[in-house]
C-alpha cells in the first residue's frame, strides 16, 4: 500500500500534513534512518528480539543444530563462542558446491550481547553482497555498513520466522 498525504487546513489557516504509511513504511521509521546511530541501535534491538523467537534458549543448549521448514532450505545454526555475556553465532543455508562440498548463504555471524539485548552482525556475505561494496568506507563506511547488514539479517530474520524456522528444544532434530 503507498504511502498518502492529505493536507488540511489549521485554524489560523496554516497548512497541517498528516500521512498515512503502510506497515512495512512504519516499521522502517521506526528502525531509524541508515545514517544515525541511534537507528542502528535499534536495529540490532530487534535483531536480538527475532532471533531470541527463533532460539529461545538460552543458553543454548547445544553446539549444532539443524532447522527444517516445508517452505524453505535447511537452517544451519553453530554456536562459534560461549561468554559470560554474549554468544557469537553463524547462521547459514548450506548449498551444494560440488561432491561433498557446500556454500554458505547467506554466511552471517551473530554476537548476541545478553546483558545488553541485542544482537550485532559482525561478519557477513563477504564478496556475494554487492550491496556492500558501494559504501565509502572513508565517509561514515562503519555504520552504513553496519546498517546495511543488520538490516539484511533483520529482514531474513524474519522470512526465517514466516517460514517456521526455529531452534527450540522441541523443534531440534536428536542426531
């Protein structure tokens, strides 16, 4: 649904815009603009937020696991490091490379910050995510990058979720 406008007049005649957005529109506003800080905290606040319904675990109780969807590919979640504080994670899809060889993609590794709640992309996509390379990295590169990655795992975050991934003790396969 487009965004629309309607403008109306105040009492003292002054113009007063209000706009309606659809709910994909408002969840992007809320999540900030790609060049504040402030966005990007709030970005990795939800990344933390979906990936905790995805593995509510905590800590999570295995080193390994496997999800399986009807809808989509095979989920491969590897816990990489145990901290008193925070879990670095690699979430991927494994495709076939040849005999017994695989690809990573998406290849992304999550820092998951339990004291502070969130959820940080620190390494991802590598040369596949072209999106990446038009960045600066000499003009405020760091957060755009930083955006533009947390951004891509906010929104596979949630098609994981739609496609009824999960990690939870229940969900896991025992092999």
């Amino acid at each position: 649904m487009p965004a629309t406008s309607t403008a109306c007049t105040g009492a003292r005649g002054v113009g007063i815009v209000g706009s309606w957005t659809s709910p994909t529109q408002k969840t992007l506003l809320r999540l900030g603009r790609p060049e504040s800080f402030s966005g990007l905290m709030n970005l990795v606040d939800e990344n933390y937020q979906r990936f905790q319904r995805l593995a509510p675990d905590y800590p999570l109780p295995f080193d390994t696991a496997v999800s399986r969807s009807e809808s989509d590919f095979d989920l491969y979640l590897t816990v990489l490091e145990r901290c008193r504080y925070t879990t670095t994670v690699h979430l991927t899809y494994r495709f076939s490379a040849g005999e017994n060889t695989w690809r990573a993609d998406p290849d992304v590794t999550l820092r998951l910050y339990h004291d502070a709640g969130v959820a940080e992309v620190v390494d991802s996509c590598r040369s596949r995510c072209d999106f990446l390379q038009d960045i600066d990295p000499q003009v405020g590169g760091w957060l755009q990058r930083q955006h533009a990655r947390n951004l891509m795992v906010y929104k596979w975050l949630g098609y994981l979720l739609q496609h009824g991934h999960g990690f939870a003790m229940a969900a896991r396969p025992r092999t």
